[in-house]
C-alpha cells in the first residue's frame, strides 16, 4: 500500500514516474568483466548480455567491494561495505541476524520474492530463508558439460513467475554457479574453440595449458548467457519485460590465481548493465564509481520505498534515471575495496591459524592504492596449507610446479609471492596491476593523499581495522569447510 500510495503522490504532483517496476538481479558467479561482449571481450559471443548492454545502459566503474563470494553477496544483500558486516566480512561465516536483507524487506512491503541457483553464501544465516529470499531449485536439467550445475535457472525462473498472482511485483535474484570451478577439462574443443582465440593475461606464462583453461572457464560463461537470454524471453512472453529492473553482474573475477581473491583490478572490478524499459535510456555508458553496498538502497528507491537505515550504501537511482553519460556525478570519484579472511590455510610465526589477510584499498579514476595490512601473511595462504585462497585448477598446478631458478618463476611469485605493505598502480596505463609505483618518490605524493582519504573514508564508517581493532575478524568462527592441518583434509561442513 505504501508504494502505491507513493508512486500515485509523485505523479498527482507532476513528478514523471514509470509505472513501480519489477526487479530481476542476475549475477554470475566468478565472471571477469572483460569476458562480456559489452565490455570489449572477444574470445566468445555473449548476444543476450550484450542485448541488455545495447538496450539498457553500461556501467564502466562498477566494483565489489570484497572480492570473494560471500562478503561480496553479503555488501549486495544488505547494502552495508564489507567491514561494516561483522562476521559477514569473511568468507564462509555465520551472518549476524541483525542485519536486514532487501529481498526479504521487498517481501514484507507485498513482492513475490525468491532466487534460484546460487544466493548469498557460502556459509549460514539465522533467518527461514536466504537472504536472497525463498529458493526455487526444484527444476534440473541435464549441462552440456561435467562442472555445470544440474539447476535449471531458467525453467526455476518460469516457475517463480507463474507462481506470481497477476497483479504482485515480483523480486528475483538469479544467481548461476557458473563459471565456477570445477570445469571439464577441454571442453573448449568440443565448443569449436581455438588455443589462439584465448587472451592470456601478462601475469601468466603463455602456454597450451593456461589458454585451454581460460577456454574452458569461457565455454561456462556461455552458458550463463543463454540462461539470460532464457530469462529475457521469460519475461517477453508473459508481457513483463518492459516492467523490469534488471541489473547484471558477477561476483567477482574469473577463479583464476591473482584475480578471484585478490585486490588488484581483474578481481574487484565487475561489469553491471542496468535495463529499465522507459527509464535507462538505451545506449548510455556510466562512468560514475558504483559499489556492491549501493546496490541495495537504489533497489528500494526504484520501487517507491525509503532505503532501510542499517543501509551505507548510496543509491544511483539518480544514474538510472539521468538521460546523460560519462561522469554524471562528480563525487562518484571513487570506490573503497577491502578484506580481510577469506579461505582457511594462513598462519603466523607464533602457529595462530586461519588468520586473515586484511587488506584496505582505494580505487580512483587513474589510481589504485592498495595497504596490505600484515605483509608478512601470505596473500593466497600459506604454501604449506596449499595455498587455499585460489581454487584449484590447471593454471594453479602449472604456476605452483615452478621451482625457484626456473625462467617463469616470476609468474609464480606474482601470484603466490608476498606483497609490500603499499602497491600504487596508474590503473589507465597499467590495467593489469604489473609495475608498482609505490617505492617510486615521484609518486609520494600521490600515494599519501590516496592513502589519507581512504583512512578518513573508513574512519567515518566505523572500520575496525583502521581504527585499530581489526584482529576481531580472526576471531570470528569459520562456519564452513574445516582444514585439517595434519592431514590435509578438508572436512565437510556441519549442517544446521
């Protein structure tokens, strides 16, 4: 009723509105945004990503955050930056029940509300549902491929909607598992797929192994863009596409070492397309700074209600509705990214385990300024433990094969190595994050004033690291999956 009542003030008072829309969130899991059509990539065809993109508007400055599936999720669904989330903020944590989640706040005000695949998580939560609301898993299918996911996101979506009564708004979140690990190996041939079609990044040895890895990891990606286009001829058939918010996203970036994990650019920077029939103009590219915590507030003001006021993030409602592009607000200049533990595996001189590995960003037009908080942590974990904060894979096992002297030791390091306490990367002319410039005096400057706005940016947000109590997260329980440093084991997690 509350809705209703505000749409019907702002138009009785001459304020152009379009009609309360539905909201459709679709996010892939472990997607780097330069595999998208939309966002340059070449290497796959990705038409119903790039329909959207063609009709809706690009965003060019979109990050996560924290670059892992859970504290990533978890600054989606509460609208909340990843050290404001207590357990929250690592990977596979039990979420505090005194957070709010907008799905479920959309279900109070009278939406048909759920998700299908992957929610928020890995790790538990204290409410009935996931924070992404009621699952609609039930329908299976069979993948073109081992690796996939037997959910049928789509024939789930169908589902939901028919569920609908006629005249209700829906909320969905659409999560694929994939282009998570574990893939089938080469199964880029049976795609038609060439080695040479593959772009292999700078950080990596260029060689037939990493290039049939980073075709397999596409051949995934794919797949997530026929279920969108499934999901679009969903709403085109039942007359409700012209109706619905949608945003698309990852995570984060693909699971490959130094991006899934990690805070350099490929990990933490994200695509987002927004489509809203009648609002987004089409063909708009923003270059505004958006972060996960923003998203939830924009999604409660597109549908008539005030954001929740545990919410920090910003709404860019302002961005949707603006018939402009480029830089549309200029004190969207920036982003914040941290973390802090994401996977089991590190430990310190003293035998303390599962420590986390905080690290504290900020990400400018031209600049990334990264504080690695305790340098003398390993950044992936441990290379005794197995180094757990990177999946494994083909490329993990080529990199970690290398032995010190080899002649691609380097790409070992690079991924694996420690890091210094400051990194500064000139991001527009080194987008891959390879020349630090931190120990450069010709950028002291620089880096202190990017250094000094972070620290007052967390200050004003109340984070524990900076303000000198940031060892909490270590002690906050892992919920998930249990290493045995003994036998190397991981055991399975318990149920709740």
């Amino acid at each position: 009723m509350y809705r209703r009542l505000l749409f019907a003030a702002l138009a009785l008072s001459g304020v152009v509105v379009a009609k309360q829309p539905n909201i459709l969130f679709i996010i892939a899991d472990d997607a780097s945004m330069n595999t998208f059509g939309a966002y340059g990539g070449t290497t796959i065809k990705t038409p119903a990503f790039d329909r959207l993109a063609t009709e809706g508007a690009v965003f060019k400055q979109a990050y996560n955050c924290n670059p892992k599936c859970a504290p990533a999720r978890a600054c989606l669904v509460t609208g909340r930056y990843s050290w404001q989330l207590e357990e929250a903020t690592n990977h596979w944590p039990a979420f505090p029940a005194k957070f709010k989640f907008y799905p479920h706040l959309l279900q109070e005000a009278g939406f048909h509300t759920g998700y299908t695949g992957k929610g928020w998580g890995p790790g538990s939560y204290a409410t009935e549902n996931n924070p992404a609301g009621p699952a609609y898993n039930k329908i299976k299918l069979k993948p073109p491929y081992k690796g996939m996911k037997t959910v049928d996101y789509a024939g789930n979506f169908e589902s939901f909607l028919e569920e609908k009564p006629a005249d209700q708004p829906f909320c969905f979140w659409f999560g694929t598992y994939e282009p998570h690990r574990a893939y089938e190996k080469d199964s880029y041939q049976k795609e038609g797929m060439s080695l040479e079609s593959a772009v292999v990044p700078p950080f990596y040895p260029d060689n037939e192994t990493i290039r049939g890895d980073i075709l397999d990891y596409a051949v995934e990606v794919k797949w997530v863009d026929r279920h969108i286009g499934l999901a679009i001829q969903a709403l085109e058939k039942r007359g409700l596409l012209d109706n619905t918010l949608i945003l698309v996203t990852s995570d984060h970036g693909m699971p490959f070492p130094r991006i899934k994990g990690q805070i350099y650019e490929e990990g933490f920077h994200v695509p987002l397309i927004a489509y809203w029939k009648g609002v987004v103009q089409p063909g708009r590219v923003i270059e505004d700074f958006v972060s996960f915590p923003d998203f939830a507030p924009t999604i409660m003001e597109a549908v008539g209600m005030e954001p929740h006021k545990q919410m920090t993030g910003k709404s860019f409602i302002d961005l949707l509705r603006s018939p402009k592009s480029g830089q549309i607000d200029p004190a969207r200049d920036y982003v914040l990214l941290g973390k802090e533990r994401h996977d089991t595996g590190r430990m310190d001189e003293n035998g303390n385990t599962d420590l986390s590995y905080p690290v504290r960003a900020i990400r400018t037009k031209e600049f990334l300024y990264v504080h690695n908080i305790k340098p003398d942590l390993w950044p992936a974990g441990n290379p005794e433990f197995g180094l757990r904060n990177c999946d494994g894979s083909p490329t993990k096992t080529y990199l970690t094969d290398l032995k010190p002297g080899d002649t691609e030791y380097k790409f070992y390091d690079m991924s694996f190595g420690k890091r210094p306490e400051e990194e500064l990367y000139q991001v527009q002319k080194d987008p891959d994050c390879m020349t630090n410039l931190a120990g450069n005096p010709e950028y002291d400057a620089v880096k202190k004033q990017l250094r000094e706005r972070m620290e007052k940016k967390l200050t004003a947000q109340g984070d524990p690291r900076t303000l000198g109590n940031g060892d909490i997260f270590d002690t906050y329980p892992y919920d998930g999956k249990q290493f045995n440093y003994e036998t190397g084991q991981t055991a399975k997690p318990k149920k709740k």
